[in-house]
C-alpha cells in the first residue's frame, strides 16, 4: 500500500481559517475523493506538537494499493481540476506545500 502526502509547511493566514477550512470541505475533498484508484482521503489538521518546526497547517493523505494507481490519479482531469481549485487556499496560506509518497504496512491489533 502506498500513500501520497501533501503536506501545507506553514499557517493559514489569520482570520481566514473558516474561509480555508470551508474551502477544503465544500471544494477540495469532493474533488480529492474522485481521484481515480484512492481507497481512503484523510485531512489532518495539527492541534500540537513536540516541535515547534515544523508546523503543519494541514496535510492531505491519500493512500494507494499500488504506485500505478498514484500515476493514474496524477493524470487525471480531476486532479487537474483540484489543482485549479487549490490556488483559492494558496492565498489564504502562508507557506509551503510539497508531496511525499510512503510506502506503508498496516498491522491487525491484538483483541485481548
């Protein structure tokens, strides 16, 4: 399983957090959960942290079954589409914005 990360290094600029977060909700995340191949869209916003760098506005996790399907996605209209709409909350950040892709296992929890 793969997962693409990307990940807003910075802080909505004040008084415009209802705007983004509204934004990510009525626009973004309909868009990000017809990305051809996704299994699961996360929005993670950081409340605290044992660092005070770096601080993340929020970060977008999509996770993939393979990386073919992270290729496909990246090709396709409607990412184009949410790419177009991503600059509304580009005016509202002030920071920076990269991608990571992981690779990750998932371990069953023990019942008793």
């Amino acid at each position: 399983m793969f997962i693409r990360c990307a990940f807003f290094k910075g802080r909505v600029k004040p008084g415009m957090e209802q705007a983004f977060d509204r934004h990510v909700h009525e626009t973004l995340v309909p868009l990000w959960t017809r990305f051809p191949g996704a299994l699961e869209v996360r929005v993670l916003r950081q409340l605290e942290s044992d660092v005070g760098d770096p601080e993340l506005a929020m970060v977008l996790s999509i996770r993939y079954a393979t990386r073919e399907d992270i290729a496909r996605a990246l090709d396709s209209p409607v990412r184009y589409e949410s790419r177009e709409a991503s600059k509304a909350l580009f005016d509202m950040f002030d920071g920076t914005v990269f991608h990571t892709v992981f690779s990750a296992e998932e371990f069953v929890l023990p019942t008793a």
